[in-house]
C-alpha cells in the first residue's frame, strides 16, 4: 500500500508474475494441535494487548487462534529493517495473517515464506513513493510504525497487515501453486460478481463508504474492503451491506458474531 494512496508503478510491480517454486509447502497444522499453556499464556498477553478481534473470541476459539498463529509464525522467515529482532513483533504481524484467515482451512499463506519488517514508510527501487506495506513474490512487506498505528486507531478504517494480508491471500490461491484453500477460491468468484452494482454505485453517486483507494482495480477493492469489514464491521454492514455479506461469504467468518467463524467445516 503505498503512502500516499496513488497506483503508477505500484500495479506494474503487483502484475510480476508468481512463480511458485518446486518446494512441497507445509500442511497447516490441525486446529486441534495442542500447545503448551507457556506459548498460550504468553501469545494471549502479547495479541490481546493490540487486537480487540482476538478479545472478543470465547476461549475455545481464542486457543484455535493461537495455535494458528504459533504454526504460521514457525513456517515464515521474519527479516528486520531498521528495527531489532523481536519475537512479539513476529508473532503480531501473524496474528493479522490469522484473523483474515481465521475461517479458512489453509492458513499458512505457504507461497510466502518471507516476511520484511520496516522501522517506517519505505521507498522501491527508483520509486519515488513510500509505501508503508507491499506484496512482492519475494515476500509480504509491512513498515512496523504503521502495523501498529493499523491497530491503535479504530475509526478510519485503515489497517495496512490487513490490507497487505488479503493481498497474499488472493494472490496465494489465484497465483500459487500450494495452499490452495478451495472454500476461498470458490467464494471468491462470488465476491467477484458483488463489486460490478457496487461501481455503477460509486459511479453515479460519485462517492462510496470505501475510501477512493479502493476503486483503484479490483485487487485493491478486495484489500480495502477486508480493511474495512475487520476495522468497523458493523459501520460497513450498514452502509453497504451486500458488500459485508459477500465479504462474509468469502472468508467464513462474521467478525459481528461472538464466535466469528460461520462454518466449522467450510466446503
Ligand atoms: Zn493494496
């Protein structure tokens, strides 16, 4: 997500194709795995501190959710730039990786093994623009202040590792060749077919509850509308609520409900 919000060269490097690689990608670990009360009791100090999302679960799905999150932060290589190593700020970053995909069967995002954390906004290349996060096939980028002010403000709608996260998460099921999750792929198509009304919308009232950045193209219309289903559910329900349902569809989860999660086993 660049800062500030314009495309250029942004899409150029977004269309890089993925190439997938021939390594064998981890299975996700099964939600039923047990972890140590030691792992259980120090993730839920660290996530509960940051994310009301995780608050909110009962505490069967709180344990679900920190199991995920310790498989998903042992399967990536975490690189710091401008900041020192910190296993808090590691298991933070995938813990916004598990909330988008906490309804999902496969988690692990596995096409990317890498993930860069920056001290602060960033530039690329020869690019003049600063980007507070990005998704390269290398790897899923996120500048550390912004991760942090994503989940510190609650009212604008704006979280970039949400952002950035449903970015790989597309990109892992229609570019990648492991950790397909087959629930999304077949939504997704769903979702699809709801932004064409939504236009004509945006188009004829010349403005939208989403912010501009969204009608970018379609791959930022999908991030900023996760963005904003998981910053202020029920503000998106009841502006666009078509939207909202499609949303909820696609990733299996109400974030509106108590429990989130709509099906137990997505087909
Ligand atoms: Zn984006």
């Amino acid at each position: 997500m660049p800062e500030p919000y314009t495309m250029r060269t942004f899409l150029r490097k977004l269309k890089k194709v993925f190439s997938g690689g021939d390594d064998i990608s981890p299975a996700p670990v099964p939600d039923e795995t047990i972890i140590s009360d030691q792992i259980y009791n120090n993730y839920s100090f660290i996530i509960g501190s940051l994310f009301n999302y995780f608050n909110e679960l009962p505490e069967n799905e709180k344990r679900r959710f920190i199991t995920r999150v310790h498989y998903f932060k042992e399967s990536k290589k975490f690189h710091y730039i401008g900041l020192e190593h910190n296993e808090d700020t590691a298991i933070l970053v995938s813990a916004s990786a598990v909330q988008v995909t906490f309804g999902l069967k496969n988690y692990l995002l596995s096409h990317f093994k890498d993930i860069y954390i920056l001290a602060d906004a960033y530039r690329m290349d020869d690019d003049e623009e600063l980007y507070i996060g990005h998704v390269a096939p290398d790897g899923i980028y996120l500048s550390w202040k912004h991760f942090l002010y994503g989940y510190s403000n609650k009212s604008d709608n704006i979280n970039v590792a949400v952002h950035e996260m449903s970015h790989a998460l597309l990109y892992n099921n229609f570019f990648a060749q492991y950790g397909i999750d087959s629930h999304f792929r077949l939504n997704y198509e769903r979702f699809s077919s709801s932004t064409g009304p939504i236009l004509a919308d945006v188009i004829t009232k010349r403005r939208s509850y989403l912010r501009s950045y969204a009608f970018s193209n379609l791959h930022e219309f999908w991030a900023v509308s996760v963005e904003a289903f998981f910053e202020n559910p029920a503000g998106l329900k009841d502006n666009m609520s078509e939207l909202y349902d499609a949303l909820c569809k696609v990733l299996n989860q109400d974030p509106l409900t108590p429990n989130k999660i709509l099906k137990s086993e997505p087909c």
